[in-house]
C-alpha cells in the first residue's frame, strides 16, 4: 500500500460539515463521527450496536462527493443483499436533502450524483467479484453465459467430485489412503472421511495462495520438537507458570505477614521454585522432565492455626490443585514422550495424504463445474483475484474504497480488498459482533489491522472508535460494561473491552 496522509479536525475542517447540517442547521454528530467524516486516508471504525456507523458512512460519502469524488469511483462493499438495499436507499435520501438545499453548481453535482445511482458499486463482494468477472470473463476462458450455483446445488456437485475421488483412489490402492479410509471411518461407511475432506476443502477455499497453505501444513510435521503443536503448548505453560509464580509470591507474602507458627508449611506450600525452573526450560520436553521429579507438597496444617490461617492457607491449597494437575499432565506428557513422536510421524503421513485428497477433489470439483459453465460463491473470489493479480489495470478502477461489517471477512475477501485500495479507505466493522465463524470469518484480520494502524501512529492509517450508543438504555449499557469489562480481555478474547470497545454512557 501507497503511503497516505492522514488530516486531523480542527475547528477550520468543520466548516466542511456545512453540507451535512439539517434545515434547523444542527449537525448530530459526535466528535468521534465528525473525525471520521472529515478525516482523509485509510480509516479503521470500530463501531459498537447502536453507535450511528451507517448514518456516518452516508454522511462521508456525501462530503466527498460535495469536494469533488464521485460515487462511479467508489466500491462500498457490504454484508448482504438487503444491506445494499439499505445503504443505497439511505444514500438517495441524503443525497436529494443535500440537493435541494444546495444551489448552482453544488446542486448539479448532487443531482447528477442521484441519476447515476443506478450505476454504482454499493452491493457484496461476491456481487462485485461476478460484475468483475462477466466484464472480463474472455481473460479467464470463460464464457459469458456462466451461471452462479447456490449452497444446495454446489453440494451435489461435491458429492459426484468426492466419489470420483475415492473411486479413483481405491482403484488405485492407494496404502495410505486405505489406512485413512480405516481412521475415519465408522460402520465401514464413508461419510465420515467425505465430512472432513469437506471441511478441509472450505478451510482451503478461503485462503488467498492454496499452495502456501498447503506447505504450511505440511511444515506442522517436518519437525515433531519444533512442531506448531509444542509452540503452543509451550505458549500456553508458559502463561500458566508465569501466573503461579506470581500467585505463590503472593500468597506467601499474605501467609508471612500474619503471625504463623508453621514457619514449614509456608516453605513447603509456597515455595515458586518450581516456578523458575519450568520458566528456564528451553522447550516443552525441558517441562516434561521437570516435572517427571516433581514432588507434591505434604505438609501438615498446624493444629493450633488461626482461622484466618486456615482461610489462607485453604486458598493456597485450591490454587496448589490446580498446579498438581498441570504438574501430571507434563508429568503423563514426558512418560509417552517417545510414543507421541511416533504418532507424530504417522499423523503427518495421514494430514499429507488428507491435504494431497483435497486439492485432487478441488481439481475434480472444478473440473466438473467448467463442463457445465458454472461457479460456487467461492470460485467468483479467486476468479476475481486472479483478474486482479493478472491485470494492474483493474486495480485502479475505484478512488476509495468502503467495506462494512469488516470484521466478517475472510483471508481471499481481505486479498482483494487490499489489491483494490489505492489510498482512500474506509472500513467499518466491530469485533464483538462477529458472528460468522460457521463461515469461516476471521475476525484476527480486523484486529491485525487495528493493531498495525495503532503501531505505526497514523501513519498507514488511523483507528477511530464509536463506543456512544443511541439505542439503549443507561441501565442497560451498564450492566453490559460491568460483565464485559471482565470477560472480554485481550488475553481470552483477542480484545480489551476497557481500552477500546467500552460503551460511553453520556449525551451527543
């Protein structure tokens, strides 16, 4: 991406709004909206239920067209078909207000504007990916007449793809292949290796590069020590061992601070030196052998203990459970160590064979579709992606870009998005909203994103955040910051909702 110049608001920029205000002359915008109207550049909006994004998205199109853009020159991509039919309605209101209190030039602009509505790019992606691909099929040696399938008729060309598949594999007697056959399958059916081969196939049809992902995988078994699967075990002890130290130092501060005569059950119980040692080991093994020597604590509770000793060192035990039960599982870990390495080697053998039936079965699955000229929802993505990578031309077809619902995109619509956008970008989306998971939506994409505009200081781009909500109560908005504000943290949900995502509970 072109490096962008981002302008801030400041008191002479609002003159700008001017368009924008009603006939009384008010302008209802928060100063987080007027920001985001005014700004220039590539512009993140993280924008909470009920925080005005669509009204704002409106009212920056119209104030970049009153400077001079044009809606042919813009791509506003959204979720679905009825919020296309929304936005552009929307659209065609303000544009005909703005339009009938301007005057001269202003209101020409505004009204040619409205005539070439029906001509602008405000619908999906896979609706833009199909206009792109009809106004270019002859590049793709496709004909023009292509038909687009739904889920139900996509399904029975995948059934006729996957059985050609194992047919041919059978035939064959493929070894390898049988002895997956043997894995998944149950009753002697097939269904459950068809359901897996499916689901793999959909997780390759989102990315961008298949042959990328496919030698990603294969990397996760080159190496059992340094395999994914131990980088994320050790990640996750890591954490583990950091917090017990810490809750160990500090529960024998609280012990050591009262007046407790069992000076040896603190030492024993508290003691984090097991802690250090599992923090200095180089890898997941290095755990293992820790501990595979680990001896539980077996102190005795003085009988003349305090209550409030009690209480205390009752708290420790419960915590100490816990740190047992990791202390086994490593512990269960180092026994097998040997016998994991070896279902290692055999479980790479089985995903390569998984991953070589897949990309056969997508090779069969188009090569059934070309012969009766049609296309999944999926297949308009790469198709449009191969336009875009093929041909810079079709590159600089739009001077800004808008996506709503941004954090449902998966990782081939961000590919596209990215080729598109020139300089003039405008995302709106809200992590706590994405529910589209089923479709393999990946929220991380928005929240890299995020974090590389909050890095870089504004200088790739600028987040804004809309956390004032117009549709709820105060009640309402208060109770959901107090749960919120406990349960999503970066930690457990990839976002802080105290630093970023926090409902503002005052007046516009």
């Amino acid at each position: 991406m072109s490096d962008v110049v981002v302008t801030s608001v400041n008191q002479a920029s609002e003159k700008r709004l001017d368009v924008l205000r009603d006939e009384s002359g008010k302008l209802l915008l928060t100063a987080d909206q007027k920001k985001a109207v005014l700004e220039r550049g590539r512009i993140l909006v993280s924008a909470s239920a009920g925080s005005g994004k669509t009204s704002t998205m409106v009212k920056r199109i119209i104030l970049m067209i009153s400077e001079g853009a044009s809606l042919k020159d813009m791509l506003i991509l959204v979720y679905n078909n009825a919020a296309a039919d929304e936005l552009k309605e929307k659209l065609h209101q303000e544009l005909f207000r703005v339009a009938c209190a301007s005057s001269g030039e202003q209101r020409e602009r505004f009204r040619r504007e409205i005539d070439d509505m029906a001509f602008c790019h405000i619908c999906t992606i896979h609706a833009f990916c199909q206009s792109l691909i009809r106004e270019n099929f002859d590049k793709l040696g496709l004909s023009p007449t292509f038909e687009v399938l739904d889920e139900s008729a996509h399904a029975v060309y995948m059934n006729k793809a996957l059985d050609n598949v194992i047919a041919k594999y059978t035939a064959d007697g493929d070894e390898t292949f049988c002895k997956l056959v043997d894995v998944f399958s149950q009753s002697r059916k097939e269904d459950n290796l068809k359901s897996n081969i499916i689901r793999l196939y959909n997780l390759v049809e989102i990315q961008p590069d298949a042959e990328d992902f496919k030698k990603c995988v294969a990397e996760c078994y080159d190496s059992f020590e340094n395999s994914k699967f131990f980088g994320i075990l050790k990640d996750y002890y890591v954490k583990f061992f950091t917090k017990a130290k810490i809750a160990f130092d500090s529960a024998r501060q609280r012990l050591v601070s009262t007046d407790i005569a069992s000076v040896k059950y603190i030492d024993s119980v508290t003691n984090a030196h097991t802690c250090d040692a599992m923090l200095k080991a180089k890898d997941v093994k290095g755990m293992c052998a820790v501990a595979s020597v680990y001896e539980k604590p077996c102190a005795k509770l003085n009988p003349k203990a305090s209550d409030e000793e009690r209480e205390l060192i009752g708290y420790v035990k419960e915590y100490y459970k816990q740190f047992d039960d990791t202390m086994d599982e490593l512990a269960s870990l180092y026994e097998r160590y040997d016998l994991l390495k070896e279902y290692h080697a055999q479980n790479g053998e089985f995903v390569n064979k998984l991953v070589e039936a897949v990309f056969r079965f997508s090779d069969e699955l188009a090569r059934l579709k070309w012969l009766d000229n049609v296309l999944s929802f999926e297949d308009l993505l790469h198709k449009a992606m191969q336009l875009l990578n093929e041909d810079d031309t079709l590159k600089d077809a739009f001077d800004a870009v808008f996506v709503d619902e941004y954090q449902d995109v998966n990782p081939t619509q961000e590919a596209i998005i990215s080729k598109l956008v020139k300089g003039e970008c405008f995302m709106v989306g809200d992590v706590k909203q994405s529910i589209y998971g089923f479709r393999l939506a990946d929220p991380s994409i928005f929240l890299s994103r995020q974090k590389r505009y909050a890095e870089f200081g504004g200088e790739d781009g600028q987040n804004i955040y809309f956390n004032h909500n117009f549709r709820s109560a105060y009640g309402i908005l208060s109770f959901v910051n107090g749960v919120f504000d406990s349960v999503m943290t970066e930690e457990n949900a990839d976002i802080d909702y105290k630093a970023d995502a926090r409902f503002e509970i005052k007046d516009i």
